[in-house]
C-alpha cells in the first residue's frame, strides 16, 4: 500500500518527461533556429505545440498532489531545501506559457524574434531546474526536515547538474524525433528531414551525457551506481539503451511513427530504473514505508486517483488521436464521412461497433474493487486496489474508442 502512489509517480514523471518533455524540446529548436532563415522551422514548432502546449502540465500537477498527499514529510522536505530549483522551474512554465500565448498575436518580426527568444530560453530553464531537482534526490542530498538541507549545495552539484543537463538533452531528442513525424505527416518533406538530422545528433548527445551520467553517479554515489547497473535496475537500463538504439535506427529508415513510441520507452525505462534503484530509500534516513501516510489516505488518494482518470484519460487519448491523424494540420483534409454528408454519416456510425458493453462491465469491476478496497484490510485490499485500478483502465479504454458525434 506505502508503495502504490510512488508507482503512479514514477509513471507520472514518465508521461510528463515525454510529452511535456517533448514540448520543452521544441523550444530548444527554436533557439537553435534564429534569424529569417529559419522562420519556417519556428513556425513549424510552434504549430506542431498548438494542440497540447499546455495540456501536458497535467501530469506534472498529478506527480505533485500525489506525492504531497501521500508522502507529506518527504514532499516538505523536498520542496524546502530545492526551493530555488522549484522556483526556476515554474517561472519557466509560467515564461514559457505567457510568451507561447502572447506570440500567436504579434505582428512585427522584431516582437515574434522577442518573443520566440524568451520561449525557447524558459523552455530550458523549467527541464534542468526539473532534472536537477531529480538529482538532488537521487544524490541523497535532500535530508528530511523543513529547510533543513542547503539551499545551493543541494542541486548544484555535480550528481544534480548533469542530471539536469541530461533532462534538457532528452527533452530535445525527443522533441525532434515528434517533430519530424509530424513534419512527414504534413507532407513537409524538407521540414521532416532538417528534424530528422536533430533527431539523430541529439540522439547520439543525450546517449552521451546519459554514459557521462552513470560514470558522474558512480563516482559521486556508488550504492546509486550499483542499483542501476545491477538486478532489476540494471535491466531496465539496458532496455532503456535497446529502445534508444532502436530509436536512432528508426529515425535513419525515416520510420517515424514508431520512433516515437520506442523513444517515449527509453525515457520511461530510464525513470523506472532509477525508481527501482532508489527503493527502499525515499530521502537519507526515511525510507518509503515510513514517509507514506495513512492507509485511509492512500486508500483516498487512490480512489481519487481512479475517478479523476476517468475524466481526464479519455480526454487526452482522444485529444492525441486528433492530433495525430492530421485533425488539426493546416489545411487538414475532410473525413470521408463529412464528404457523404449526414445520411452516410449516419450509415456508417450504425455499422460500427458500440463500446457500451465492455465499458459497462469496466465499470463494474471499478465499483466491485472500490468496494473490497473500503470493507476488508491487508491482502483483499490489496486485491481490490488492483481490481479497481484494472477496471478504470479498461473502462478510460472503452470510453477513449468513442468516436466524435
């Protein structure tokens, strides 16, 4: 039970350093791509972000609540010795954002060129104030306690630095690899290829700052060094190097669909490996089983968890799949059934197949698994925790295949 919201964390922090990863990279390519010259490709970033620049912060919020409700002592500890990292990152997002809004109404090239400036630069700022954060705590130097750790020393230092150094390389490995799809989806051949070479530089930088990582953390902290290059730790960053490898093949055959998937996997098994490296330590002196609240609030959280997936998991499966069928391309061509017009529209939607059946019993699963969860202790609760989180999947999965109106 003390485990299960650290889980969810850990995937959380996967899906943000993917997809708002992804959207921190593209502002790396727009610094990268100053002057006239280059407008074509800032603009291709800042359209290809239009659809879900915001969107992702989502799972950011997510690692935050969950891990303030239930791992308190930790969170207070975390967010007061790594106040000035923290402060970095979100004046970065709140940059980023207002500077990504504000340009979508500028006229003058002189402002556009400000503006695009204090994106891409805020869009570097927020990833390695982020990673170094993530540092600090890998490097155990966050003690527990309210502001009990250095203020400086605690992220700045040489564990900390290239971990946040190693957050912004990621970032731009994985924003050209997306970006280079979606060029190639949007008939933009020249575009695909000037993202593709990125993909493949920054592929082959970030595998490099991520060896020059492992050799930092080996020295610095070797019990780290041990759990992530042996046991289950050490398998999943050899799957993380597989999947980068794999990667970089990818994007040579210019198979960018699938490059996506393989990348998002290399980041994700990376983050795995350090959670299984880091158990059972939480911070120095606090273990994950101490640091974690009450069963009824993990119970609670979870349950909160589960309804607020329902919400918001259909919402974005359905908002990426806009996204990536061209739905929102410049000059996106028509589905065949607004050619048919309402008749053959209406055909075509009676001969499709209804996910009611499978969502209804999704559903009830979900119900018969909260229900165990609150009325039995220790294994059976357990049991209904799986069953409840199974079954809001299954039914997020049902209602994620329901078609526009």
């Amino acid at each position: 039970m003390a485990e299960a919201p650290l889980i969810l964390m850990l995937v959380g922090l996967a899906a943000y350093t993917i997809l708002g990863g992804a959207d921190f990279g593209a502002g790396f390519w727009e610094l990268l791509a100053r002057g006239r010259r280059n407008a074509e490709l800032r603009d291709h970033t800042h359209r290809a972000l239009a659809p879900v620049w915001e969107a992702n912060h989502v799972w950011l919020i997510f690692v935050l609540v969950m891990c303030w409700t239930a791992y308190p002592e930790a969170f207070a500890s975390i967010v007061t010795t790594l106040t000035i990292p923290f402060f970095l990152a979100g004046v970065g997002i709140i940059l980023r954002g207002a500077s990504y809004a504000l340009r979508s109404g500028v006229d003058s090239p002189h402002e556009e060129g400000g503006l695009s400036l204090v994106f891409a630069l805020s869009s570097i700022v927020a990833p390695f104030a982020l990673g170094t954060m993530v540092g600090a705590i890998a490097a155990g130097e966050v003690p527990v306690g309210n502001a009990v750790g250095e203020p400086v020393d605690s992220w700045v230092n040489p564990t900390a630095l290239t971990i946040g150094v190693l957050a912004v390389a990621t970032s731009a490995y994985v924003a050209a690899v997306y970006l280079a799809g979606d060029a190639r989806r949007m008939g933009a051949t020249e575009m695909a290829e000037a993202f593709r070479r990125r993909a493949l530089v920054a592929g082959v930088v970030a595998g490099g700052i991520a060896l020059g990582a492992l050799l930092v953390v080996r020295a610095e902290v070797r019990p780290l060094f041990d759990d992530l290059t042996g046991g289950a730790g050490g398998a999943a960053v050899r799957a993380s190097v597989v999947a980068g490898v794999a990667t970089l093949a990818l994007v040579a055959a210019r198979r960018f669909e699938p490059a996506r998937y393989s990348a998002g996997a290399a980041v994700a098994a990376i983050i795995a490996g350090w959670g299984i490296a880091q158990q059972p330590r939480f911070l120095p002196g606090l273990t994950i089983e101490e640091a974690a609240a009450s069963d009824a609030t993990i119970v609670a959280v979870l349950i909160g968890f589960a309804v607020g997936l329902l919400l918001l998991v259909p919402s974005l499966a359905y908002l990426f799949r806009l996204v990536l069928t061209g739905r929102f391309d410049p000059a996106a061509p028509l589905r065949p059934s607004e050619h048919e017009g309402p008749p053959a529209a209406a055909e075509r939607a009676r001969g499709r197949p209804l996910p009611y059946p499978s969502a209804t019993v999704a559903a009830a699963v979900t119900a018969v698994g909260a229900a165990v969860t609150f009325a039995f202790d220790d294994l059976i609760r357990g049991a209904g925790v799986a069953a409840m989180l199974a079954g809001a999947v299954a039914l997020f999965m049902a209602l994620g295949t329901l078609d526009e109106p």
